[in-house]
C-alpha cells in the first residue's frame, strides 16, 4: 500500500472533478486540489508538490492534457492518469508518448478509479528506474531496453527514426525524432539539427558546423549552434 499523499485533478467538468476527489477521500487520500487548466495546474505542482495528477486531455485554454503530460513526465516526474473521453487512435498515440502511468475513458467505475490509482503509483516506482538508464523500443512484438550510455546518436527518416548505437547495431524505429528525443534525458540529449540528436557525452569534436562521434561528422544547424555551445562548455 502506498501513502496517500496530495492528488491534483484538473478537470474542467466540475462535476467529474468532484465526483473524483469524493471517491478519493472515501478511501483516504485527504488532500486534493482541483483545477480546469494546464496554467493552474503548474502553479499548484510547483508550490503543492502533489503525489499524483489526475488530467482530462481536453482542457479549458491553449494547452492540453498532453501538454501537461508532457511537462509532468520530462520536467516534474510525477506519476499521472489520462481521464478522458477521447480514445481515438491519434488522441491515444499522442498520449502515449508522454508516458502516463495510467489512462482512463469517460465513463469510468470507482474500482476503475481506484485500481488505476494503486497501478498508477506501483508502475511509476518500476518505470522511473527503467526510465533512468534506458530507451524502450519495440522490436519486432516486443520491447527491447537501450541503455542510454550505448546510444550514438537518432537520425530523422521522414515519418521514422535511426538509432545508432555503440554495438553498430541500427534500429529503425517507427517514432519521429522529436518524440523519441522526449523519452531521453535532455541534459544528455541534444538537438543538434532539425534530423540529429546526439549523446553529447560521445561528442568527440566540435567545430561551428559540425561534431564528431566516432569518426562520422554530424552537420550542426544553425538555429541549434548557440544552444550546443551553451550545453558542452
């Protein structure tokens, strides 16, 4: 059993949101904080440091759930669940690369709820150790674990991505580059042209438009030089 700690729920149906924070506190949750916006809900995550986030993806203002997702998983890693109505493939391919922990479709049961809660928060403790130390792709129907250290660089191909790794073994993977770029720590990971991310500890040599990582040049754009200087210093 996991310690029942603050939950933020953003939601802008407020009588869902309510139904949600009434269920949680039947079974002990004593704190939770509802908003209807991604704007209002940083503010809460940056001065309340909440246990777990409950967000609708379609939410009142510019941002989205996703958006919030985003942010939740590269920047704060706080576990979250994805309460929505829209299961459509592109809403759930979308949703699915910011990592929630759990996702639930309108009209949800309260063992729903609840059963979504414990995976939730089990799952975060399993992922965030993996996350930690690998990049997870598929591999034919199943997932192969990349170590972050053995990753050269991610080539764009259109719709798709090449990963160069440190055993010369390439994967074509089925992501675009700005997505798999997300999955990776950004410290670490850095844009260096609109189709090259590259490890910046395989950085062998910089010039002002290229680097070296083993022996091969990667060409730097322009709109990224500044920023890669910045980061290797």
């Amino acid at each position: 059993m996991y310690s029942k700690g603050l939950i933020l729920i953003v939601e802008d149906e407020l009588l869902i949101a309510e139904h949600i924070s009434r269920v949680l506190t039947s079974v002990g949750y004593t704190s939770t904080i509802c908003v209807t916006n991604v704007e209002d809900a940083i503010s809460v995550i940056e001065n309340e440091n909440p246990q777990m986030v409950l967000t609708d993806i379609m939410l009142l203002g510019k941002q989205t759930g996703i958006d919030l997702g985003n942010l939740l998983h590269q920047k704060y890693q706080i576990p979250f669940i994805y309460i929505t109505s829209h299961s459509g493939i592109d809403v759930i391919t979308k949703a699915k690369f910011t990592h929630p922990n759990a996702y639930l479709v309108k009209p949800f049961k309260r063992e729903d709820l609840l059963i979504a809660m414990e995976l939730a928060l089990f799952n975060s403790s399993t992922e965030s150790r993996l996350a930690d130390q690998y990049l997870l792709v598929k591999d034919g129907r199943a997932t192969a674990q990349v170590p972050h250290e053995e990753i050269l660089w991610l080539e764009a191909d259109g719709n798709y991505t090449l990963l160069h790794t440190e055993t010369q073994k390439k994967r074509l993977l089925r992501f675009v580059i700005t997505d798999l770029h997300q999955q990776l720590p950004e410290n670490d990971f850095i844009r260096i042209h609109r189709s090259f991310v590259v490890n910046r500890k395989k950085i062998t040599e910089f010039a002002s438009g290229h680097v070296v990582i083993k022996n091969i040049k990667l060409p730097v754009g322009r709109t990224y030089r500044e920023n890669l200087m910045e980061l290797i210093k």
